[in-house]
C-alpha cells in the first residue's frame, strides 16, 4: 500500500523521491527494487508462458525427455512454478 501511493506521490512531485529515500535508507529501498522486479518478472512470465506451456509439455513429453532430459527437468520445474502461482 505504501509503495502504491508513494510511487503516485513521486510522479506527482518529484521531489518526494528525496525525501522516500531518506525516510528507508539505502537498503531497504535496494531491497524493495528487489523484490518489486523479482514480482515484475514472475507476473511476466506466468502470462507469457501460462497458458500454453503445460499443454506443449504434455505434448512433447515423449521425445523430449528421451533426448533432452536435462531441458525437460528444467521445463518441468517451471512448469510446476507457475502453476503454484496461480494458486496463490
């Protein structure tokens, strides 16, 4: 909520950017830039692979394992990663 309104703040009066990164400090606004591009790309990569990749994994499963396991491993951790957000 704070990030929400002092990002709107900020583009409305520039000079409060001073004054937010006073009042965090140096860490924790490295911390939050962080953490909101880590969100950033999750969200960019659950819409760009959400909807199809469960279904081309199943498709592909059979030669792709055999001749790719190591890929498939990887593709099937990130299949799995993105279908736990979706439940969140």
């Amino acid at each position: 909520m704070f990030t929400r309104l002092a990002l709107k703040a900020a583009r409305k009066n520039p000079a409060l950017l001073w004054w937010i990164w006073q009042m965090a400090g140096n860490k924790d606004l490295l911390r939050w830039l962080g953490a909101y591009w880590e969100f950033t790309f999750d969200a960019l990569k659950n819409w760009f692979f959400g909807g199809w990749l469960s279904n081309w994994l199943k498709q592909s499963q059979p030669w792709l394992e055999k001749q790719y396991p190591a890929l498939w491993l990887r593709l099937l951790s990130l299949q799995s990663g993105l279908s736990l957000l979706r439940k969140m």
